[in-house]
C-alpha cells in the first residue's frame, strides 16, 4: 500500500510541480504588504508625523475587505476557475504596492491606497491558490498545500531584511516601489505559463478542440452545492475550529515580542526569540502537509491546535528562561503553520470540489476576523491590567475548544460515485422550478 501510495504521489508531482511553484509565488507575494510595512513604520512616522495605530491602519481596511468579499469571490472562483482572477490580481495587487510610495500626509490617501491593496489581494486570496492544488493533486494534496501555505513562512523571513535594506538605501517610497514592480515582474510570467485549475485546464482544452470536453467533464467537479455545504454541521464546526485557533495563533505572534518583554526579556532579546516563530511556521506547514496525507486529518489538526497550550505554560511558568521562550515560540510557529493546512485539507474531503471555493472562501473570512479581533483583545487586556498574564490563561480554553471541533468533524462523504453526469442532472433538477416560474 505504501509503494502505491509513493507511485500515486510522485505522479501527481511529476505533472504538477510547475502549478505548485505558480501558486507559492503567488502565496508568496500576497503576503508581503503584511511584513514590510513593520519595518517601514519609523520612517513613515518621521515625515508624516502618524502614530503607529495610523500607519497599521491599512490592515483593518483590508480585513473588512475580506470579511465582506471572501464568500463572494469564492463563487466568482467557482464559476469562473481560479486563473484569470490570479492574473489580475497580481497585476492590480503589485501596482497598488509600488503606489504606496506615493502616500502624502493624507491620511485619506493612506487608506485609498490601502483599499486598492485590499482589492487586489481579494484576487490573491489563499483561496485561489488553494482551489487549484486541490483540484489537481488528491493523493498528496497535505504536502502540496503545505509547500503552498509556506510562503508567508518565507516572506516573515525574507522580506523584512529585503525592505530593510531598500529603505536603508534607496528611501522607503523606492522602498515600495521596488517590492511591487519588481515581485510582480517575477511572479505574473510564473502563473501566466504555469497556473491551472482544473476548470481552467477544461476550458483551455475545449477552446483548443472547438467541442465539448470528453464525455467525463473534468470541468464539473464533484461535492457539495454551497448551500448544502453552509447548512452542514461540518461547516460550522470547521469554522468554529478555524475561528479559535486563529484567536490563539494571531493574537500570540503579533504579540510575542511586547509578551516577551513582560516575562523578563529586553526587546532585542525578545525581536530574536520572536524570529523563530517563521522558521517554525514554515517546519509546521510541511510536517502537517505530510501528516495530513498518513493519518486521520482530524486527529492531526486537533493536536496541532493544542500546541499553543504548551507556548503559554512555557511563558507563565518559566519567565527569562531563554531555553523555555525558545521552545514555546517553535509550539507556537509550528500550530500556526499546521492549522490552514488542516483547514483546506478537511475542506476538501468534506465538501468536494464542487464548490470548494466559495465555502473556503467563507472560512478565510471568518478566520480573518480572528485576525482582527485577537489582536485587539490582547492589546486591551494589556491596557486594562497592565499585563499579557491573562491572554496566556485564555489561549488554554480556545484551543481545547478548537481541538475538539475539529475531532467532531463527522465521516468523509464519497464523492468518487457522483459522476459529472449526476451533478449536472442535479443542477438541471435545480433549476426547473426557476423556469417553471
């Protein structure tokens, strides 16, 4: 079984490395507004005079673009494959990062600027990226959606020294510019020649012949229909899971140095244990992609949800031991490497294909709500008590919680008997009361 298993495996990675290379450029420079801005806020508060609340100001317009628009542009995924919305989303996404260095002291154009950002990432959504390898690979889907996922690893290692010697030398509004020109002119010719999803690959080949494709339409995917799948109790309990660990992992990376700092560490000390955490977010990816595809996928996501519960033992229970952060910065890395992993992955064995997009779209935008809010409620448990003590002692209930959301996730449907025959009968079922009124 396992020999068959590699057979399957090396296959699939032999037709589709250049897509997975595709899509972890394109991961890749989606995620690069997030990590340079850190290191471009000393001078843009310089010569504008903006507090840091300002400046950073620019995520909550992106997070309220992806809240609204990420089931939507899911459907738009599904119905339209995920190619062309790639290909324009890097173009719109790396200008609107080299227009950045034309802000002014207007904090109005800040925040224009910031909205074409949020446009463009909404065509560069981990969905997109996600819904092709997904559709592509099945017996190594864990480790190919894991190489994907681990590119924000690498843009928390690369690109703050990258801008840091740009605006050292160059200013920071070349700073901008050379981000965005200069990534998008190596990523656009990679997903231009190599980034298919099934559907698209279905489109190209029926363009190509001028007939229909074969009669086992590849373009018609099999699984749930959107509602089918927004009314299952696996959607609710997938989100609910996705919502708490995001809570966990976003409100403890984001804060890790200033935690650091209250448990008996200096900043520069503090800067370089948090470091560690993209090195291990990159490790847990891959280890999760790998484990996912062996074991019960619902097991491997529980236990990496838990991980964060040993981060704040370690915190609270040994402060200025280096040996101790170090550790619970690697948990911390690593459960937050996993977890999307688990979350496209069970995505996909649960709702099929059919309209992956749209209900994993609905997911990014809950769990980007978690973004928003676990930051916020950390930084006010601060203000209020004067330390992190008890955002460490909250993060031991939501991860048990998410841990056993996730071990609740019922049987996997089989999609492998509903044909693309059946589904367009179902559709065309669907359809005849519309007509008929």
């Amino acid at each position: 079984m396992e020999a068959s298993y590699r057979q399957a495996a090396i296959a699939e990675w032999r037709v589709g490395w250049p897509l997975v290379l595709s899509a972890f450029a394109g991961s890749f420079l989606a995620s690069i507004y997030a990590y340079s801005v850190g290191v471009l806020i000393a001078p843009l508060e310089a010569e504008f005079g903006w507090s840091r609340a300002q400046i950073t100001s620019g995520f909550l317009v992106v997070s309220c673009f992806s809240v609204v628009l990420s089931i939507f542009m899911g459907m738009v995924i599904d119905r339209f494959g995920p190619r062309r919305l790639a290909l324009i989303g890097v173009l719109v996404y790396s200008a609107a990062l080299a227009l950045l260095s034309q802000a002014t002291g207007s904090l109005w154009l800040w925040w224009a600027l910031w909205a074409l950002i949020a446009t463009g990432i909404m065509f560069i959504k981990p969905t997109v990226w996600v819904t092709a390898i997904s559709s592509q690979f099945d017996t190594s889907r864990g480790v190919a959606l894991a190489v994907v996922l681990s590119a924000s690893g690498f843009v928390s290692l690369a690109v703050p020294m990258i801008t840091l010697l740009l605006a050292d030398n160059l200013g920071w509004r070349m700073a901008y510019a050379v981000l965005g020109i200069g990534a998008g002119a190596i990523v656009f010719p990679l997903v231009l020649f190599f980034f298919h999803s099934a559907k698209d690959g279905a489109r190209k080949t029926k363009r190509r012949s001028g007939t229909a494709p074969a009669p086992a339409n590849p373009a018609v995917l099999t699984g749930l229909t959107t509602r089918e799948g927004l009314t299952s109790l696996n959607f609710w309990l997938l989100a609910g899971a996705g919502l708490s660990a995001s809570l966990v992992s976003i409100a403890l990376s984001l804060n890790m140095v200033p935690i650091l700092t209250t448990r008996e560490f200096d900043r520069v000390a503090a800067a370089g244990i948090a470091g560690v955490i993209g090195m291990a977010q990159i490790a847990g990816r891959l280890a999760g992609g790998y484990l996912l595809d062996r074991f019960n996928p619902r097991l491997v996501a529980a236990i990496s949800v838990v991980l964060p519960i040993g981060t704040s033992l370690l915190l609270l229970g040994a402060p200025g031991s280096y040996p101790m952060a170090l550790a619970a910065v690697v948990l911390l890395g690593f459960a937050a490497g996993a977890e999307m992993d688990a979350i496209a992955y069970l995505s996909g064995k649960c709702f099929g294909l059919r309209s992956f997009a749209t209900l994993f779209g609905a997911f990014t935008g809950i769990i980007t709500l978690g973004f928003g809010v676990g930051p916020v409620v950390a930084s006010y448990v601060y203000d209020v008590t004067g330390s992190y003590q008890l955002v460490l002692i909250g993060v031991l209930p939501l991860s048990l919680v998410s841990a056993i959301l996730f071990l609740l996730i019922r049987g996997f449907p089989d999609f492998a008997a509903q044909t693309p025959e059946t589904v367009l009968e179902e559709e065309a079922a669907e359809l005849k009361p519309a007509v008929a009124t």
